[in-house]
C-alpha cells in the first residue's frame, strides 16, 4: 500500500461514516482519511475541486440520490469499494471503477479483504506489462456480492451470525438452515441460491442441498459412481456428497481455499 494514501468516504450516515474510518484505520494505520462526505451535493462539490484521491469507500443510496450519479458525472477513475445495504447494485458498480462490493454490516476482515484486492490492482498496474487476465479475475470477484454473516431472527431479536462462525448452509424440508461450528442450527430467510451467490468461493455447493464451509472440510474420499463423500471437522448426521460432474472443481476449491 502506497504511504499516505488519500482515503475518501462517502456515506449519508454519519455514525457508520465514523465507524468505516475508525475500521479502515484499524487495518491500515498510515492510510489519510482526506474527507467524510454525506450527501451527493457534497461529494460533487469535493470531487469538482480535488484530483488527488486515491481510493473510495461508499455507500450507494445517500439521502440526496445514488452515489453513482457523483461518479458518472466527475467520469470517475478512482478505484471505488462499495460499501452498501442493498445487493441489487452490481453492474452499476462495475460501470463506475467498482472494484469490491461489501454489504452492511461490513466487518474489519472484510474491509482488509477489499484493501488487500486494491493494493493486488495497484501492484498489477504499476508494473510495465500487467496481467490483463488476473486483473479481470481480480475485478470479477470485487463485484461478487459478498456477506460476511446471516440474519438470524428469534422472537423479537435479530442476531448477526458470522460466516466464520458457520459450517454448513443447507436446505430440509424446504426450509434454510445454518449449521454452526458450536453444532447449533439456525432457521433462515435466505434460500440456497442468494447465499451460495453471498458466500462464495469461501462456501462450496456439493449438491443441491449442502454450501460447505472451506474450514469444516476434514478430508474427502472417493464413493461409487466417481462421487466425492465429504467428511466433516464436526459431527452431522447426514452424508454430504458431491456428484461426478463437480469432483473436479470440489478438488480445486480445496486446493485454492
């Protein structure tokens, strides 16, 4: 990471505002912080009159209109990591030079996650050839549309549940289920399919029926019919098993992750 590099933050709310800049410091301490902007009005106006910032954290939906109108409208270049409620943004986000996508409640791990991917960018781009095909592997997975936790919803509580905490995602009986390292279960609103997208590539889909954690993966070992019979760091009852037509991809994701 360049030394002193310009930080600017654009969120209508300005406790978060606080508590992205407070986590952003946490992760990289020699980073500037140049300027907390709240509100389309004031992002044009900073933006009309400094040239100099290196990188942006924003929100998408500020009390005054969407932050991609600040954007398109200075032809921003400025690398953008977006830090947002809503999961319905992705391809706006790519248009604007978004190279992550965070969704709130965003976590330190996944702030150093993004920080980590601009300084990838920033290496590649300053060396005289650059890797054009890891640079596009680089800008697909910024705008995967990460989580890093559930919502998990008893009586009148709503509890955030780590995806670090998570050992299995699953479907029975048509319900969601999170099944936790502490081998507690928790009921979601989620189906499969937006949380295979919100959790991948940390998350596996073995079947239909089962995401697995990377770190809930044991071991593997060869079934009939060339499937994969996934063993657990945790005891479950069932067997996970992972069809022919995906062994292959199963085995790199263990070797990657």
């Amino acid at each position: 990471m360049q030394p002193d590099m310009k930080v600017v933050i654009i969120e209508d709310e300005r406790v978060t505002a606080k508590d992205l800049k407070r986590t952003i410091l946490a992760v990289e301490p020699d980073i500037n912080i140049a300027a907390m902007l709240h509100s389309v009005e004031e992002a044009l106006a900073y933006f009309n009159e400094h040239d100099d910032t290196d990188l942006i954290f924003s929100d998408i939906q500020l009390g005054d209109g969407l932050s991609f109108e600040v954007l398109r409208k200075i032809n921003n270049l400025t690398p953008v990591i977006f830090c947002t409620a809503y999961n319905t943004y992705f391809a706006e986000a790519f248009e604007v030079a978004g190279i992550d996508y965070l969704l709130k409640p965003f976590t330190k791990t996944a702030v150093e996650k993004a920080l980590g991917k601009y300084a990838n960018l920033e290496k590649k781009f300053s060396q005289g050839k650059p890797d054009y095909k890891a640079l596009l592997g680089l800008l697909e997975t910024g705008i995967a549309p990460r989580k890093n936790a559930v919502i998990v919803r008893q009586r009148d509580k709503i509890i955030p549940l780590e995806a670090a905490d998570i050992a299995l995602l699953y479907v029975e009986n048509g319900c969601s289920f999170a099944y936790t390292f502490s081998k507690e279960k928790f009921i979601l609103s989620e189906n499969l399919e937006d949380l295979e997208l919100s959790f991948s590539p940390s998350f596996f889909r073995a079947n239909r029926q089962y995401l697995i954690n990377r770190k809930a993966v044991k071991d593997a070992s060869h079934h009939f019919n060339r499937k994969i019979i996934v063993n657990l760091t945790i005891p479950f009852n069932d067997q996970i098993l992972v069809g022919k037509l995906k062994a292959t991809a199963f085995v790199d994701w263990l070797a990657q992750y």
